[in-house]
C-alpha cells in the first residue's frame, strides 16, 4: 500500500491554524511520498470541533466539517470560515486533516 505526504507548505498551514486559531484559508497539495508526483482526485477532509470546560474533565462535541478533492495538480484550497460566531459556550479546535485515496493508506 502507498502513502500519500502532504507538502510543506500543507502542514505549515496546518501548523498555523491550529497554533493562532487562524480562520483560513487552508491550501496545499497531496504529493506520491516516494516519487513526488501530485495525486488528483484525494480526499481531503478538514474538521473542527468544540471543546468546553466541565468538571471533572472538558468534552469535545462536534462542531463543522469541510471536504475538497484535489484537482490535477494535487492541489486543494479549504475556504476561510469564522467558526468562534457558531460556538456560545467553548473553544473552536481545530481544522484536523484527513486524506484519503483509492490505493493509497489514510494521511491523517
């Protein structure tokens, strides 16, 4: 089974948003790990949750998804939303990326 790797630029973005609460957009390309080549037609699922303070531990609900498919270039663009309008009570957390291929394993 191969493994698709996200670029650089991907897990810069994602590193970004979820270290400032950023709001997007988030960009990259899904990219073959071993030869380089951009894979058309992934899925890749980004998601948000809700985390709230309770007692004894804090709970997580869900709280939005957005999925695109990367187009021949292995590119995708997951539009900017404002997610701390859709939450009264918490913390908006997230996006957290999934992506998935036939033939290919799951990226997560």
């Amino acid at each position: 089974m191969r493994w698709p790797s996200v670029v650089i630029a991907a897990i810069v973005s994602v590193a970004v948003a979820t270290s400032v609460g950023a709001k997007g957009p988030w960009r990259g390309q899904i990219v073959e790990m071993e030869t380089g080549q951009p894979i058309a037609g992934a899925v890749v699922v980004a998601s948000w949750n809700v985390r709230t303070a309770g007692w004894p531990h804090p709970s997580e609900e869900f709280l939005d998804v957005a999925e695109v498919v990367t187009d021949a270039d292995g590119r995708f663009t997951i539009p900017a939303r404002d997610l701390n309008r859709r939450t009264k009570a918490g913390t908006a957390v997230g996006p957290v990326f999934k992506i998935f291929k036939a033939g290919y394993g799951h990226f997560q």
